[in-house]
C-alpha cells in the first residue's frame, strides 16, 4: 500500500475508516492507527496518543456524527491516552479493555502505561458493543499486555487486532506483564476463528490473516529453538544471545529484542525446559 497520510482519514471498506496519527518511531512504524466503526454513528477503536493534531484529526472525521463508544484495544500510551479528549468532545463512553499500569523498566518508550485510562465500561470476552448497522465483539487476546483485546467487527468480518497482530512487525512481548505462552494460546485462538481480514494499530491491513498468524506462531517457534541451540552449547546471558539471534538488528531494538528473549525463557523456566542462575545465566534444565 501506499504510505498513509498522518491525520487523513482513508475509507477501508463500507463501515470502516482509518486515521494516521503522528507518532512514527522504531516500535510504532509509521504512527498509530486509530478505526472508526459506522457510517451514521460510529465506534473509535484505539484513539491513540494524546497528540492535539490526532485528536483534531479524529474530531474531524466524525463530522457531527453520534460517537456510541470509544475502544481501547489495551493501555499503552500510544493507544489509549486520547480517550480522554475525545470522551470530553463527544460524550461518548470509554468502553474495551480493563486499566493496567505497571511500573516497568524497560527499553520501550512507547510501551509505558497509560495510567489515567478511567474505561466508563470493561468488556468480557465476547461482550458486545452494537450501533447503527455494525457489532462489535470483544475478543480477548491476553499476551502482548494481560488486558489486550480485539474486536470483530461481525457484520464485515473484520478484527481490529491492536498490537496482538501488526502489519508490519511481530509484537513486543515484554516481561513482567508480557506473557509468551498466554501470546501464544491468543494466536491459537485466532487461528480457529475465520475473520476476512485484520486491521492492526500498526501497519498494513492483513488480507492473509491465518497465513500470518500460522507464520507468526512459527517465527516464535523458530526463536524458541535457537535460544535451545545456544544453551545447548554453554549457559548464556540474554545480552549474548540477542547479539547472536539478531544479527543486523537496529541498535534501538536491542533491549526490546532482549525482553522478548527474556518472555521465552520465562515460558520455558515454567515448562521446566530451563533454570536460571545466579548472576543472570540461563542454561538448560
């Protein structure tokens, strides 16, 4: 596809358009995107950053239209900050994913939480929320975050996958709240459903989607089986093993590449497959 314009909002399909926020960096790829669902009344999915240039943005696209609910897919600051402005300018509810705030001191700039997400309404899995001519269902997709979500948008077979599945990268998983094997179980689930198409926060749309999943599940799996290789040979740190399994890797990425690692080895510690060692090392159980 072509390169989104930031702020632009592009018809996608019938029931769908989508907004370009301007907050590109190496863990966003071009910006953020936000979603809105209808054509008389709408849905926003993922806000996205508190930017006054996105909110316009957003503001502007709704032109006047009833807003019947705000989605947040889950609360990293590049998601669901803007909640707030726009609740504020259309008295719409904030409605999706339950409040996570972590103190987490990881590399990732983008992936701090979003401690003042106040959601009006959580949303289990499957619960609905429905306007004029469109239903959307929460799908719980626990891995990249505990409180992810995404939603199907029933009536066109669309999901909107948040950071679950990108059309661009795979995802960040990362530790405390980033869990590998929950990341895992929620791409399973995926593959049973039969959704048309995706719609990530980031990237491309994916006219593929169980050709991707399939593809992303494998590149975990493919992951998992070098950090095998490496403690195979001797007991490692997470630090060394990056540099091995990511050769030409952008330096910026290094220490996200280094929690990803760390989600892994965490889910083998609890398969027994691996221990960890005084000092930071890791080596095969």
């Amino acid at each position: 596809m072509t390169e989104p314009a930031t702020g632009e909002a592009i018809q996608l399909e019938p029931l769908v358009e989508r907004i370009l926020a301007g907050n590109p960096s190496p863990f966003t790829y071009t910006g953020t995107e936000t979603y809105l669902v209808g054509t008389s009344d709408l849905a926003v999915i993922d806000p996205g950053p508190d930017l006054p240039s996105h909110v316009d943005a957003i503001l502007r696209a709704i032109a006047g239209r009833r807003v019947r609910a705000i989605l947040c897919t889950h609360t990293h600051r590049d998601h669901s900050p803007a909640s707030r402005a726009v609740r504020a300018a259309t008295g719409a509810p904030i409605i999706g994913c339950a409040p996570l705030a972590l103190d987490d001191d990881g590399p990732r700039a983008d992936a701090a939480f979003d401690r003042d997400y106040a959601p009006d309404r959580v949303l289990g899995d499957g619960e609905q929320v429905a306007g004029d001519g469109w239903t959307l269902a929460a799908v719980a997709t626990p891995g990249h975050t505990s409180n992810h979500l995404c939603f199907a948008l029933e009536e066109s077979g669309a999901l909107f996958t948040g950071d679950h599945v990108m059309g661009w990268s795979t995802s960040v998983i990362a530790p405390p709240d980033g869990d590998m094997a929950a990341y895992m179980a929620s791409l399973d689930k995926l593959l049973g459903r039969s959704d048309r198409v995706y719609y990530p926060a980031h990237g491309d749309p994916v006219d593929k989607p169980q050709r991707l999943v399939r593809g992303m599940m494998g590149h975990r799996k493919q992951r998992e089986g070098q950090i095998l290789r490496l403690l195979g040979q001797q007991p490692g740190e997470i630090p060394a093993m990056v540099e091995q399994m990511y050769a030409g890797l952008d330096p910026r990425l290094f220490g996200a590449a280094g929690r990803s690692v760390l989600a892994h080895l965490i889910d083998l510690r609890q398969r027994g497959i691996v221990v960890e060692q005084d000092g930071g090392a890791w080596r095969l159980a």
